[in-house]
C-alpha cells in the first residue's frame, strides 16, 4: 500500500510528490489518447458522445495541471 497519512505511513517528501504527481499526469494523458483511439474505432457507440465530452474535459484538466506544473 501506498504511504498515506490514512495507515499511519509518512507522506511522500515534496519532490516526490511532483515525481508522483506528473506520473499520474501521464497516465490520465495515456488513458485519454486509448479512450479517443477506441471512440475513433467505433466502439461503445451508445456513449459515444459522454465518452467524447469526458474526454474533452480530462484533455482540458490535464493541460491546466500542465501549465500549473509549469511542465
């Protein structure tokens, strides 16, 4: 389990935070470009347009915590 205040564990130091913090970034931005890959191939087309109003909104999310980042 991952250290947390929750199970008694210090909490991660501030650079590891930021290591942390913009690998999960990457993540999101791996997870959305698979999410628009699968919507462009047709799939799921009963949600298609939830998925795609998802996915402009994490693409936006993401850029925002980018320019926050200041990466």
């Amino acid at each position: 389990m991952a250290p947390s205040s929750v199970n008694g564990e210090q909490e991660p130091s501030g650079a590891d935070q930021a290591i942390s913090t913009e690998a999960l970034l990457e993540q999101l931005q791996r997870d959305r470009l698979w999410l628009l890959q699968q919507l462009d191939q047709g799939r799921w087309p009963d949600l298609r347009l939830d998925l795609a109003a998802l996915e402009r909104e994490l693409g936006q999310l993401l850029e925002q915590a980018h320019q926050k980042l200041g990466s």
